[in-house]
C-alpha cells in the first residue's frame, strides 16, 4: 500500500552519482534519520488535520515499493526530462495530489454534513519552476506531458480574472495560483511581485469520471505554488483553500474532494466534518481492495456547472433558508445566516420534539408537503412514503411460522 497523502517531493533530479560514503557522511545519515524520527513522533502526536504538508526525498514513503513505485518512478523520469525538453531548466519541486472515490455521502458536503471518502492511487503530479525576479518574461506556462493538451500560457498576474465563458484545461492551474495570492495576503506572507512559473501537469484520474480530477489539478497545482514559493500551511487549511480556489473555475464546491486528496493516510478511509474542515481516521480491512469501474460516460463539471451542479447547491440552500422561515426565523435573518441544510437542524429538532417525535425530517414533511395534504393531493398518513429516515436494515430472508 503507499501513501495516499497529498505530498511534496525534493530530490536529485538527475539520479544519485555513486561515491563512498565517509564516516562522517555515515554520522550525518545516522543524525539525520534520528531527525527524522522525532519528526515523525511530533507528526503523531498532533491532529491529523493540523499536519502540514509532508515534504520527501524519495518517492517510496508515498508509492511503496514493486509494481507501484516503479510506475511512479518512471512518471518522474518522464516527467523531469520533458520539463528540460520544454523549459530548458529542470524542476524545481513536484507536488502530487491523489483522485477519490466516496463511499458515504453523496451531495450532502455542501449542506454542511459528514462525508466518508477514500483518496485512489491515481493522482496529478506537478513539477514546477519559479522564475527570479530579475528574469524579463512574466508569464505562466503550463504544459502537460499528455500533447492533447497544448501549452497554456496566462500571465502572471494574481489579480487576473478567468474567462469562463471560453473553457481552458489550464485555467484549473490558475485557480490555484489565484487562491494562492489571496491565501498567502490573508495570513500576512510576503508573496513580492509576481514572477512567472513554469510548470509540467502529468495527470492520470480519468476526467469526468467521477473521482475529482479536477481536485487532484487544483491542489497539486496550489500546493506546488507554495511549495515554489517556500510556504506550507496545515492541511486543514490548505484544503478550505483549494475548495475556495475552484469556486473560480464556477463549481460551488462543498469541499469532500480537496478535504480527501489532501488529508488522506494509506489503509484509512477519512470521516470528513466541515464547519471547521477536519478528518477522522476511519480503517479500512488490511490488504481490502476497492473496484472501481469506469462507465466512460463523462460530466464535464467545469462545463455544465452553471447548470447542474450548482443548480442543486442553490437549490438546497434556498430550501434551508425557506425551512428556517418556516420554523421561525425572520426572513433577513435566514438569508444570512443559513448557508446549508445543518445550520437549520436544530430548529428541525426542536420541532419535532413539541410533537413528541425525536425525528428531524418531520419538520421537513409538515412544512413543504403541508399545502398538498391541504389540496388533499397528499395524505397526511401517508407522509412516511414519500419522506424518511432510515437507519441500516438487514438484507432479504424469508420467514416462516
């Protein structure tokens, strides 16, 4: 199993040139092994989601070892020569950020509640090299070691807006650079003037698929940013940044997929609670393995956001704000206060239990379904087939007395 985290790697570009070692080279290796030791006791005995980013020196911390890490070392190999190829300079850091897959909780991230997602092997890897200040060209130039996606080149200008209307594959790489600046100015950084970026996009999550390719661009490509830039953050941070940075692209994201590609550990699934972001380890059977198929249908999120994805985003929260009216708020203080459905659960509870019930979803069947009962439409007996709760069942059985 590797490492399922999102990650930075440092490392010779260029493989390691044979020599002896030393005595003293072997000390320091000793020193430096301890170093890394107490790193990783300080790293266990903090909360998951205060970590920051891990950085390596090697890639089998995060790929393991056989099959695996051999794919990934040659991605790298591939990776560092076509960024020579293209740029004329090597790398001067990756970032990779892996897709996901969601076992519980679907569409319920942007109304505030718990999801259980799992982070996939497949994932982006971005190299990326900063410019000096005193280079002449400002420019960002992005290109992809798959030639389907030609070179993009933008400026550099933090400030810059996106033009939606004319969809570009690079334009995931400037949500993260967008989110950056305005991140990095928040927390008091000296971010300087802008330089340009060269930057190398090698991503293997099938798009469209369903397992947030676009999530794995946009923190892999922000991430990277700051790494380039000499700044890491915690990762619950790091992951409220990268759900705000894709809300540039248009998706009004709920953040499960930038909250799992950034805090996921190997072998563990991650309880993700939103309203401060965080994640609870939750482990998964040793040596289980997950299928995934592909049905090769694709949604293009960045395309059909404004009228799908969204669409339901907009529609929940009018529906909360709508529920809060009804059970009690003022109408101003609902449309600025209730941003999901569970900033109004409380009310629903309390509803419930003036009716001796301990059910939340009343609150919901009496309110919005009320009008029908009273044009008759609807029985108000019959309410419990057209909304409920339910707990896990047991599967099918046959009975016999």
């Amino acid at each position: 199993m590797h490492p399922l985290e999102f990650v930075l790697f440092r490392f010779d570009l260029f493989g390691v040139e044979e020599k002896s070692v030393t005595r003293k080279q072997e000390s320091s290796a000793v020193i430096e092994r301890e170093r890394e030791r107490e790193r990783e006791r300080e790293r266990a005995m903090a909360k998951h989601e205060e970590l920051s980013i891990p950085i390596y020196s090697s890639l089998e911390p995060v790929y393991g070892e056989g099959s695996q890490l051999e794919e990934a070392q040659l991605r790298f190999d591939k990776l560092k020569s076509k960024f020579l190829e293209v740029f004329g300079h090597p790398p001067d850091v990756f970032a990779r950020s892996p897709g996901r897959v969601n076992l519980i909780g679907e569409h319920i991230d942007y109304e505030g509640y718990s999801v259980l997602p799992m982070a996939i092997r497949q994932d982006t890897i971005v190299a990326i090299r900063k410019h000096d200040v005193g280079e002449a060209e400002k420019l960002l130039r992005i290109a992809n070691v798959n030639d389907k996606f030609t070179i993009c080149t933008y400026p550099a200008d933090p400030n810059q807006e996106i033009d939606l209307k004319n969809h570009r594959w690079g334009h995931y790489f400037i949500c993260g650079y967008k989110g950056y600046y305005e991140y990095a100015k928040s927390k008091g950084v000296d971010v300087g003037v802008p330089v340009g970026l060269d930057v190398l996009i090698d991503g293997i999550v099938p798009t469209g698929s369903g397992l947030s390719s676009s999530a794995a661009f946009v923190c892999s490509s922000t991430i990277a940013i700051m790494a380039a830039f000499g700044v890491n953050f915690p990762k619950k941070e790091i992951a409220q940044v990268t759900c705000d940075c894709e809300r540039h692209i248009g998706t009004q994201s709920g953040g499960m997929d930038q909250a799992i590609s950034v805090m996921a550990k190997t072998g563990f699934a991650e309880l993700i609670d939103f309203n401060p972001v965080r994640a609870t380890d939750v482990q998964l059977p040793v040596g289980g393995t997950f299928v995934i198929a592909n049905s090769l249908a694709e949604s293009q999120k960045a395309v059909t956001a404004a009228t799908n994805y969204n669409n339901r985003v907009v529609e929940c929260r009018l529906a909360s704000i709508l529920l809060g009216i009804k059970l009690g708020m003022k109408p101003q203080e609902a449309i600025s206060k209730v941003k999901t459905l569970s900033d109004v659960e409380g009310l629903c509870v309390q509803f419930a239990s003036g009716r001796g019930s301990n059910d939340p979803v009343l609150a919901v069947k009496e309110q919005f379904y009320q009008s029908r009962i009273d044009r008759g439409v609807i029985n108000k007996n019959d309410l419990g087939l057209y909304v409920f709760a339910s707990k896990p069942s047991s599967g099918a059985a046959i009975i016999k007395f």
